[in-house]
C-alpha cells in the first residue's frame, strides 16, 4: 500500500531532517489496527475524525489514516504527535493522497 | 502597470499560501483543540513584519492606513458568524480561495457560498443588518479606533514604544519554538515571511493607487462580483486583480508539487461547505473584513475593530468546531454500539 | 506537456511574477506616486524664468468648472489649455457647485430648493434630481464629500445643523444629523473623513463625524477672513486660512493648534494647495503675486510678483487661484484671462484667454486617482 515517494513528492517530505528521524522503511512491515478514509476531508475534520479514532483504540494499537491534500498530512501528524501519540511514517502514495500511521499511545 | 503588480502579487501570494498550507482556521482553532502552534507562529511572523512595516510606511508618508469605525456590535456579531462558517467551509476566505485553485471542488462551492453572502449583504437585501449593527460606533477621543489612539500616544517615540512592546514578547516566544516537525511544503518561518512581505508589498502598491489599505479578500470580491455582473467597476483596485491572482498561484504550487487535482467531496460535505462559504460571506460583510483584511490587515494597523472582530473569529470557531467535534463523537459512539450490537468486529473503514 | 518540463516553467512564472512586482513598486518609486511627489524645494534658484514643464495628462476626465458670465451655466475647460470642453445648462444661477469624488458628475445647489441636481462634466447633461431626505424644505448651503465619496456632508441655509448621508451610485441615504452650534461655514475634513472642521469666528470646532459629537474647539490667534476658506493639504496634516487681515493661518491637525504667519495676503482669495507640491499659495494683498509656504513646515519658500506683461493680460489684478488638480495652478484675472502657473517654481507656463470674465465660482473636477474605497 506504502509506496515510496514519486519523483514530485514535495522536497520537505523527503528530507529525512523533518521526519523526527523516523524511517520510511519502519512501517512497511507495520499492520493497521484500523484505517480512516478522510481523502475528501478538510481541516478541522481530519484532525477531530482521527483524534476520535485513536480515542476509541487500546495502546499500541495501529492507525492508518488516509488523507487528500498536503496541509492536512503535515498538520494531522503534528498534532497528534503532540498529543502524544507516536506517529510512524508519513507517505505519499499518489500526487494528492497521504498515508500517516500513527501508534496509540 | 499596477495591474500587473497586482496579479503577480496574487500569483506569488497563491503560491505561497498553497507551499505554506496558510491556513488561519487550522491557526485560530489550535488555541483550542490542538498543541501544534505552527501556523499561528506563521500568523504572528506576518503580523511583526506589518506592524513594524505598516508604522514604518506612515512615518515615511507614504501611506495614511484606513481603520474601520469601532463599530462594535458589527465586529463582534460578524466576526463570530465568520468565524462559524469558517469551520463549515473548511478553510478561511484565503484559504478556500487557494484551495479552490488547487481543484477542490468543496472549496470552489465555498467561495460560491462566500461570493453570494457577501452579495446578500453588500448592497443586497439583507443590507439592514448591516447598516443596524454598523449605526453604533465608540469615538476614540474623535479620531480612528486604533491602540495608538485608544492609549493616546501622539508623539512618534511613544508609538514606536507600543509597537516595540508588542514585537518584542512575540519575537522571543517566537525564538522558543520547538522545532516543527512532519513538515511538508514550506515552514511557519519561510511562509510568514513570504506571506507578510507580501501583505505589506500590497500596502505599498496599494498607496500608489491612491488606496490606502493592505491585503483584503472580502471587499475586492464583493467589487468583483459586482463587476462581473453589473459591468459596474466601482471599487475594483489592485486586491482584486491580487484576488484573481490567489487561485493561480495556488494552481502552479500544486501543480510543482503534484498535489493539484479535481477532487468532489460527497453531496453533503459540498452543501455543507457552500453553507459555510455563505455564512462566511455574511459575517465578513458585517464586520467589513474576514481573517485577512481584519486579522492580517487591520490588526498591522492596531485598529480596535480589526482587533475585536479577530477574538470573535477566533471565538466563533472555537465554537463551531467543539460542535463538530462532540456531533462526530457521538456519531462514531452511535456507530460502535450499533456495531457491537451486530456482528463484534474491530475495524470500521 | 511533460512533469519536468512543467516544473521547469512554474519557477520562472513565478521568478517573472516577483520581478514584475519589484518593478512595480521600483518604479512608483522612481515616479514619485509612493512619495506624493518632488521633494519639496527651497530658495531662490528653482525659480529661475523662462518655460515651464508642466504637462497635463491628456486622458484626464471632468475638467476645471467655472461660473463666468452668464451665471447660468457651468463652463468646463480642459485644464492642459483651459480651451473650453463644454457648457453644462443650469437654467438658473446656483449656489454652489460641489464635484464628486470620481470627478465626472458635479452636485448643484440652487438658493431656493432643497433639491440637488446632479450634471455630468464629461457628457454635460442633467443626470438626476435629488431630493435629501430630512431636507425639511431647508436649503443645502454647502456640500463636502468624504475623499472616497461614500459620504456626504450637507450643511444648511439658516440653520447650524449638519446633516450626514451615504453617498452611492448618485444617490444619498440618510443616515443622521447634529448640531454645530455656533460655527457657520463650509465644513472641512479630515482624510478619513472622521473629523469634521467647521469656523466659529474666532476658532474652528471639531465634531465627530461618526457620531456628530463634539471634540474640541481650536481657538485662532486672529478673527477668521469672511471668506471662510481653508484648505487641507493633501495628506491632511495642516489646514490654512487667512485672517481678516490677510495674516494667513496654519492648524497643525495633529496638535490641534494655531499659529498664524505675518506677511500680507489677500483677505479675500481663497489659498490652495495643490496635491503634487504640497505648497500652500497666497495671493498677496495688492493681487498682483503669489506667495508659497511649505504646507507641512510653515516655511515660507518663495513669492513672485507677476510680470507687468502678464498682468496686463490678466487685467491688473488677480481675482481667484484653482487648483486644477492636473499640475498647474491657474491664476484668474480680473480680465477673465488666465495664467498658468507651476506649483512648485511659481513660473508662469502660459497666459489662456479662456472668456471666463467676471468668474465668480471655479473648482476642479479632475480624476487623478482611481481606487479609494471604504471596505476591506
């Protein structure tokens, strides 16, 4: 499901500086516990759907969330980071589609 | 000339919102719901360089800024409706206007919505409104509703006083940010700076129109949706070619980044944003301003209104998203139990 | 079109948008329409005789009005030759005449209506008749617009109350009144329009203008001119006007303060100062030169004494001074013929036989600018 970055992927993306030093290869093996389809979503529905989902899940559990444009796969990592949970990978898979896995804290 | 300063302003602004993600809804709503202040350290970048560029340009004379009256049911009243149909929209006046250039069909059905609010109240039939929340004004010892004024600074050392007490705490909280992290596109510090040197770029070309305003969204669409159909060009200056130029910008930035695509949210969603677009336009239209040409514009001026009416966008968010966010938990609620109650399984999609 | 070759276009586009841009604001520089203008000069050497560079723009649209002989009409001169453009027919003689802001329609009052008719300068033909609502049957003295034009300032005939409208599209909606006990007058206003100037006599009251409240009275060091003229400069920082005696008055609007200078102008001739200069011009008390002081400053820069050639033509004396808002000033002899004079050197460029005898009112109606507006 997880491809690697296309030749287009935003260079920032690429950079592994920003990535919290996570690689890209850790979550490749990684199963999601569940998966949210929020492609059509905008701000601030992406950011409240996923908080719900990991709400609802046990620690340790696994989060695939499915988003469509760029600023909501910076901003939802971010944030739910910062709420403390840990946020495997980031991926872009196709030009306007975004995979973040994220683990229950 | 200015034509053409106006659009590739536009053009450069569109580009930076969409390489930025600038969005001021995500800004004002993570007071409340998030932890990650990125875009209000953005939003506050923007703010320092207009404050300190805005006071700079009156001291040389080359600009004189317009402040709006205080009048304060109206910035109070629309700036909370704003700040309402901003969460619905999904995106403040700026940023549906430059997603509606990356292709988001939800977005362009906001900036629909958004075009007619304003219509409805600028010179349309729900103009009362306006003209009776507008009809009380407070004098600030007779002269604009700005902090200088309020505080009575006359002499040009205690203004700058003000200002430096205000750049200061923001240039050292601003100094203590931890280090931005799943970043994709530009960060809060390039895109501030790209974002506030392009607000103040539009106060200098603006002057040379004989406007002597800085970046707004509201005013010049009302004007070009007035040109558009009525042929009427009054009031169409330099923000609206810059307005023509947003979506552009947008457009090439996520065409670079190969993010530009036509995308339709479900009927629900769209009718959802095109409300908020239109609750967005009327709100922006009582307060005479949205997030840009009161929070971004008018608050560089330290105008009280632009001032006000920010606290209650911000307030009206707050609002609209802790409905949102407590309708979708009980949603999902509802959704688990019905589905414990059918076949026990741990995964929705 | 290919991925690559797309991503090699969009950084120029957008490097093209940036040069464009830094263009633009370069060259507003360079022209002066950021910096309102030439710096101000002073001493003698920049009043050096011979031709003037004036230029007038020719695209310009409205034109300078005039009131000459007969009253009845309106004449419209270009302000490049002061060749005539056309007649607006008024049937009978008006009260005041009042340009909108946009400079292509002029408001008329008439001494015995509340009416106001409503020409254009460019088609000079009636446009409409507007009837002020709260009029009352009174009679509209003098009518001042905001700089934008979304606001109109109407005083009244035998009454001290000024009355407040929304100005759009030709058409006034009312929006409330006060009182200015005590002041009589024109009114004047700030750039904003939020505070209003009206004299007392011996002083200048200050209201409000977003509630008609009053703020302040500003007492002058002399008994105002029965002209009661002042003049804003354009960034609306000092208002002058002359005293009884000619003493012209300076207000710094910032200070709220008085001060007057000592030199003899004329009493009568309202003072103007032309927006690209910002010098203050005087006619002196024989109405045979020009005085400038620095606007901002107080400094007084320079004063001519016509040439006898040129005040043959112009009849012996001066009779008015217009801003013509399109570079030159005109000075207007009692001849009806007028001189064309440099704001900022005070040369005369040329002499004008524009038949506009016994001129007894002249405004400027020009467009400059395009962009002045009252939203956000």
């Amino acid at each position: 499901m997880t491809t690697a970055f296309g030749a287009n992927a935003p260079e920032a993306v690429n950079n592994r500086e920003n990535w919290g030093g996570i690689r890209m290869s850790d979550q490749k093996e990684q199963k999601a516990d569940r998966t949210v389809d929020l492609l059509s979503e905008v701000c601030p529905y992406t950011f409240v759907k996923s908080k719900l989902e990991l709400e609802q899940m046990e620690t340790g559990q696994i989060l695939q969330i499915h988003l469509g444009n760029s600023e909501s796969a910076s901003n939802v990592p971010r944030s739910v980071d910062l709420e403390g949970h840990e946020v495997l990978s980031v991926d872009q898979t196709e030009p306007s589609h975004w995979v973040v896995t994220v683990r229950r804290a | 000339m200015i034509v053409a300063g106006g659009i590739s302003l536009g053009l450069l602004l569109g580009y930076a919102l969409q390489r930025g993600g600038y969005c001021m809804n995500t800004a004002f709503r993570s007071f409340y719901l998030e932890k990650d202040r990125s875009l209000v350290r953005a939003w506050a970048v923007v703010l320092l360089i207009n404050v300190i560029g805005v006071a700079l340009l009156t001291e040389l004379g080359v600009l004189l800024p317009e402040v709006a009256p205080f009048f304060w049911p109206a910035a109070i009243v629309g700036g909370f409706v704003f700040g309402i149909g901003m969460v619905l929209a999904g995106g403040c006046a700026s940023g549906t206007y430059y997603r509606c250039g990356r292709g988001m069909l939800g977005s362009i059905a906001a900036l629909v919505g958004f075009v007619i609010g304003t219509a409805l109240i600028d010179g349309g039939a729900l103009v009362e409104i306006q003209q009776q929340l507008r009809g009380t004004t407070i004098d600030v010892s007779g002269r604009e509703a700005t902090l200088f004024n309020l505080l009575g600074l006359e002499s040009t050392a205690a203004r700058w006083l003000l200002i430096a007490g205000i750049s200061i705490p923001a240039i050292v909280w601003l100094s203590r940010a931890p280090k931005q992290r799943f970043l994709i596109g530009w960060g809060w510090r390039k895109t501030g700076a790209a974002v506030g040197v392009l607000a103040l770029a539009t106060w200098v070309i603006s002057a040379m129109q004989g406007r002597d305003f800085g970046l707004s969204f509201t005013q010049p669409t009302v004007a070009l949706t007035r040109f558009l159909v009525t042929g009427d060009s009054a009031g169409i200056s330099v923000a609206s070619f810059i307005v023509i130029g947003v979506p552009i910008g947008a457009f090439l930035a996520a065409k670079a980044a190969g993010e530009a695509i036509l995308r339709m949210p479900d009927p629900g969603r769209f009718v959802r944003q095109f409300g908020g677009g239109a609750t967005m336009g009327l709100g922006a239209s009582i307060a005479g301003g949205c997030n840009i040409g009161h929070s971004i514009t008018g608050v560089s001026t330290l105008g009280i209104t632009a001032i006000t009416s920010t606290a209650f966008i911000m307030l009206g968010c707050w609002v609209m998203t802790g409905i949102v966010y407590r309708s979708e938990r009980r949603k999902m609620e509802a959704e688990i139990a019905a589905m414990r109650s059918a076949v026990p399984q741990g995964e929705t999609s | 079109m290919n991925r690559t070759t797309v991503n090699r276009i969009i950084p120029i586009v957008m490097a093209a948008a940036a040069i464009t841009l830094t263009a633009t604001i370069v060259l507003g520089i360079i022209d002066g329409t950021l910096t309102g203008g030439s710096p101000i000069t002073s001493g003698q050497s920049v009043f050096a005789a011979g031709g003037s560079t004036l230029q007038v723009d020719e695209d310009l649209e409205g034109g300078i009005l005039v009131i000459a002989d007969p009253a009845t009409e309106i004449r419209v001169l270009d302000p490049a030759d002061a060749s005539e453009r056309g007649r607006i027919e008024l049937g009978r003689e008006p009260a005041t005449i009042t340009p909108t802001p946009g400079g292509v329609s002029v408001f008329v009052t008439f001494p015995d209506t509340e009416e106001i008719e409503v020409y254009s300068t460019t088609e000079f033909e009636h446009e409409t008749t507007i009837a002020p609502e709260g009029g009352d049957g009174r009679t509209p003295e003098d009518l001042t617009f905001s700089e934008n034009g979304d606001t109109l300032f109407v005083t009244w005939r035998d009454s001290d109350a000024v009355s407040v409208f929304s100005h759009s599209m030709l058409g006034l909606s009312f929006r409330y009144e006060f009182a200015t006990p005590d002041a009589h007058g024109p009114l004047y206003r700030n750039r904003r329009a939020t505070r209003l100037y009206r004299g007392s006599g011996s002083g200048i009251e200050i209201y409000f203008a977003q509630n008609g409240e009053h703020i302040d009275t500003i007492t002058l060091p002399g008994e105002q001119a029965d002209n009661e003229a002042w003049v804003f400069n354009a960034r609306h920082t000092h208002l002058w006007g002359t005293d009884a005696s000619g003493n012209p008055i300076v207000v710094d609007e910032a200070a709220s303060s008085a001060r007057e200078i000592d030199i003899s102008a004329s009493p009568e001739i309202a003072p103007v100062i032309p927006a690209d200069t910002e010098h203050a011009l005087y006619v002196d008390a024989a109405q045979t030169g020009v005085f400038a002081f620095d606007a901002r400053s107080g400094n007084r820069l320079a004063d001519v004494t016509f040439s006898e050639k040129v005040l043959d033509e112009l009849g012996g004396r001066i009779a008015r001074i217009v801003d013509t808002g399109a570079g030159p000033v005109w000075a207007i002899g009692v001849s009806g013929k007028i001189a064309a004079v440099d704001p900022a050197t005070l040369s005369i460029a040329d002499v004008h036989d524009a038949g506009a005898r016994e001129t007894v009112m002249a405004v400027s109606s020009i467009v400059q600018q395009d962009g002045n507006f009252a939203c956000f």
